[in-house]
C-alpha cells in the first residue's frame, strides 16, 4: 500500500478576499465592473433606484457561493 493519498476537501474563502481581488477578476462581460461581493437583495435595487443602473446591466456572478454584483459603466465614468 502506497505511504501517500490523494485527500479531495471542499475549501472556501471569505467575502473580503473576494472583494480585495475584484480588479484581478474576469469581468463577466465587456465594460462591467464589480460593485458589491454580496447582498444581491440590496445592492441590485440600490444599482436602479439610485444610479439608475437598467436591469439589463446588471449581472450577479457566483464565485464559491459568493453573490457578486456587477454592471455595466457608462461612458463618462472613467
């Protein structure tokens, strides 16, 4: 019997390593960035009612379970 194992463990990572790295992260399409890494519930309404953001420009990505909200910049945002 072989002295080594293969052990397969499920792991996760906090929503702030998740935050921290948003700038390394793949947008999920063209010209959006992250604007939350959680709370989809509060941040998507936020997005329409204050910025006026269209739920067309809105895209929720799960990353190991973490609700991240992304959207669309405009183009007089830099």
């Amino acid at each position: 019997m072989s002295e080594y194992y293969h052990l397969m463990q499920e792991g996760s990572f906090c929503e702030t390593i998740l935050w921290d790295a948003r700038d390394k992260l793949e947008p999920p399409a063209k010209g959006f960035v992250m604007f939350a890494s959680s709370c989809p519930e509060t941040n998507v309404p936020f997005l329409m009612n204050e910025w006026g953001i269209d739920e067309y420009d809105i895209i929720i990505v799960l990353y190991d379970g973490h609700e991240t909200i992304w959207y669309r910049k405009g183009d007089d945002e830099e």
